[in-house]
C-alpha cells in the first residue's frame, strides 16, 4: 500500500537508480492529505534502493511548489510489474493520466532531458507561478522549421515543397506539442497544434485532442463528439478515444449509447486508464436500468483500484437510491477510508449513519467536514455544519 514519505522532499535523478518512469499527461486537482486543492504535475517512478526496488507515485502541487511523494514496502524484481500496476492504478484513482516513457530504450541525453521535465526530481522551490495565458511555443515552431530545412537540404529539393514523409513527420511533431500544451493547462496552444498537425496529415492523435479540448475545456460536446469519433474510424481499437466517447455521452445522460464504446476501453488490458473506463461502464449500465451489471463492473474496477475514490462513490449513490442502507453504509465508509480527504466523503458516509439512527457515528463523520478548508469545500462543509446542528449536542 502506497502511504506519503514525509522523508522525502524530492527523487533523486540519477539515471543509472532508475528502472522504469510514466509521466503524467494532464494536471489534475488534487488534495494531498492536510494541503489545500490545487492542480499538480504528476509521475510513476521504479527507484533501485538497497535491498530493492522502491515504487513511487510524485506528485508537485503547482500553487506551493512542493512535491509529495507515495511510497511502499521495497519490492524485488520479479514483483515489480506488480508494484508499478499498483502504483499506476494510485495515480490514476487522483485523475493522473500516465504514459511510459519507454525509459530503458532512451538515449542518455533523453533521459536527462526528461528529468529536467519533472519537477518532483529537484527539491522544492517554492512557489510555481503558472501564468494565465502560455506564450507561444517559438521555439518549437523554429525547431519544426529547422527539421524541414534539413530535410531539404538532404535530399536537394527546394523547400517550396515537401515530401508525404516530411509531412508525416511534421503532423507528428505538431501533435506531441499539442499533447504537451494540452497537458500543461494551455488548452488554446494544444488546439492551434491539433489543427496544424492536421493540415499536415490526418491523425486519430490529433484528432482525440481536438475532442477532449472541444468537450471537456470548450464546452462544445457535439464537435467533440465528431472528433473522438473520426479518431475511432482511423483506429478502431483506440481505447483511449472509447473511454473519452463514453464520458460525453454520460454526460449528456446519452448513458445507452456509453456502454459499447466503455465495455471495449474498459476490457482493453493494455489501455492504462481501464480502471477508470470499468467505472465509467458500471455507471452507463447502472443508469441504462442495467443495475446489476453496473455494480459488478465497478466492483470490478475497485478490485483492481481499492483506492479508486470515484469507484466506492458510485457504488455508495447506487445502493443509497436503491435504499440498501447497509451496503451503502458499507461502500460509503470505503469512500471516507481510503480517500478521506473528500469533504464529501464524510458528508455522506455521516448522512447513511444518521438515516441507520447512529447518531455518535454519524457526527463525528460531519465535524470532519464541517469546516472547509478552501473555497470549493464551503458547500460540503455547509451541509455538514447543518446536520451537526440539526443533530443538536451530544
């Protein structure tokens, strides 16, 4: 089980100690135990310790700087697939979206390069100041200008034209940039490189970036839509793409049409994020009048993911609206355990408590809400003052 170091203000980055690194592609908010939500940078790394491997999930809080680090027991080598699962399934129960850098096939110069990326291998700074508005990526632009410049001069062509290869590789280049802006808050920037790197050559990458900014930053869910689906015509088997369809789709209560392209991404066992793809199915079937599958599905991602927050707050709501009050007690105070610093976790682990007339239980669930500790908490921890005072002295 990963718990925080409070040892460790940082990872060392020595690349000869590292055996394996994902790093995040998005800046989820997060609310490390005892700190205040805040986006953070995010990454999975297997650190070679005396007597072992030790498994890690980093994170770096954008508003403080700090970094907080989640660590276990040292594992040997034949357990550590399992542990970086672990770890991964952790990281994405926060929201983190994680890719593998591929580390051991890096050159030297990549690795360094990496590291100098990831905040959570330097000590802490203080605080990061994240402007409002990105500048424009010139230097990128120059270093694309640069590669067509040399294409052309390697094969002695004028550069008033390029060739099917040239353009592939600048589609590719433009959309690597758009995934980084993307995952550096800049959603504006990612969308001019999307577009450019499909001026250059049609792509599903491209294409799948184009959705997840059009749905989930623009607010314009029906050019996501068309966007998430041309990128499944390139590739059918695009998991990631499946899992972004089907969350529009529950979001438009189109809940349905959510299950087919969730049970693919969700039964996908190479896709990273499936864990968060089964819950999203089990909340389509669930609402699709599909109960029991639905409870399966989630049960199934929790299996995998017992930390996953989401997942015991769909299982909770499912069997609160059914009004099995034990199981949603029981699911509710997984929900208050393992992420107990959800305001909303206890609100409603306390609500189930009260309605099972343990009333000592259920108070000390709404004093840990009662006081909110930034403004996004107010509305929770408003509702838990009033059921304290409705609730009267002990």
């Amino acid at each position: 089980m990963l718990q925080e170091d409070p040892m460790r203000t940082h990872i060392p980055a020595d690349i000869l100690r590292i055996a394996a690194l994902y790093e995040a592609t998005n800046q989820p908010l997060v609310q490390p135990a005892g700190r205040t939500a805040q986006a953070a940078k995010g990454a999975v790394i297997a650190l070679l310790e005396e007597g072992g491997f030790a498994v890690m999930v980093a994170i770096t809080l954008t508003d403080t700087g700090e970094n907080v680090i989640y660590s276990g027991e040292l594992v040997g080598k034949k357990e550590l697939q399992q542990a970086l699962e672990e770890a991964l399934n952790f990281a994405e129960s926060m929201g983190f979206i994680l890719d593998p850098s591929g580390w051991t096939n890096l050159e030297r110069a990549q690795k360094l390069e990496l590291l100098a990326r990831i905040p959570s291998f330097r000590p802490p700074t203080g605080k990061v100041i994240v402007p409002a508005e990105r500048p424009k990526p010139a230097d990128a632009m120059a270093a694309v200008a640069r590669l067509f410049a040399a294409f052309c001069a390697l094969l002695m062509v004028q550069c008033s034209g390029i060739s099917a290869e040239q353009r592939a590789q600048a589609s590719e280049i433009h959309q690597q940039l758009g995934d980084n802006l993307l995952s550096q808050g800049d959603p504006q920037g990612a969308m001019k490189e999307y577009l450019q790197s499909l001026d250059s050559e049609e792509s599903p990458e491209a294409h799948l970036g184009l959705g997840v900014i059009y749905t989930w930053s623009l607010g314009r869910p029906s050019e996501g839509e068309k966007e998430f689906k041309r990128a499944l015509e390139m590739r059918p088997d695009y998991a990631e793409a499946m899992n972004n369809l089907g969350a529009l789709y529950i979001s438009r209560e189109r809940f349905g049409e959510a299950i087919a392209p969730l049970q693919k991404a969700a039964h996908d066992p190479l896709y990273k994020s499936r864990v968060l793809a089964q819950s999203n199915l089990g909340w389509a079937l669930y609402k699709a009048g599909k109960t029991e599958q639905g409870v399966s599905e989630i049960k199934g991602a929790l299996a995998v993911a017992p930390k996953f927050c989401l997942g015991w707050r769909q299982l909770g709501t499912i069997y609160s609206e059914q009004g099995r009050i034990e199981d949603a007690g029981g699911a509710f105070g997984k929900y208050a355990e393992a992420c107990p610093e959800q305001a909303d976790a206890h609100l409603l682990f306390g609500k189930v408590l009260a309605r099972q007339s343990k009333a000592q239980e259920a108070r000390a669930e709404f004093q840990r809400c009662a006081v909110p500790r930034d403004d996004k908490e107010k509305p929770v921890a408003s509702e838990c003052a009033r059921f304290l005072k409705e609730m009267g002295a002990p």
